[in-house]
C-alpha cells in the first residue's frame, strides 16, 4: 500500500531561495570536513559549492524543507518530493 505524498504548501518545485539556503548549508558542512556522497575524488571535484549542488540535483541530501503560511501553519516537505529545476 503506498502513499501519494501531498504538497499543500508552495509549489512542487525547490524556490531559488530554499535551492540556495540547501547549497549554502551542505558546502559549510563540506568544508568543515562532513564526508562527501558522491566520489567527487573520481569527478575530480573540489569546490564545496560544486560538490553540494550535484548532491542536490541528484537528491542525495537527505534534508527536509519547512514550509510556513502566514497564518502559522507548516508542512515538512522531504527533498526527495520536489522538483528541483
């Protein structure tokens, strides 16, 4: 039995600025020395920025996205439901 996961908060994309705060948060975990989950050493990749970005173009991160209505309401969207463009 499996269930649809429903979006009731925003849109069923990544906004730029939940895309930006994601990269920002993995590439200073990266840098502070968190371990990569990709082989950037066989990709020849450096950059905590780079590095954080493919793991979020592949949903690699296993992050939740808060989302709040004016009226404070909130749903906790898992990454691995939202487009990311």
């Amino acid at each position: 039995m499996s269930t649809k996961f429903i979006i009731r908060i925003g849109p069923p994309w990544l906004t730029k600025y939940e895309k930006a705060r994601i990269i920002g948060a993995r590439a200073l975990q990266l840098s502070l020395g968190a371990p990569p989950l990709l082989p950037v050493e066989e990709m020849g990749l450096r950059d905590p920025i780079e590095i954080a970005s493919l793991e979020l173009r592949y949903k690699l991160l296993p992050m939740v996205i808060r989302r709040w209505t004016p009226g404070g309401d909130y749903q906790d969207i898992p990454l691995k439901y939202l487009e990311i463009r």
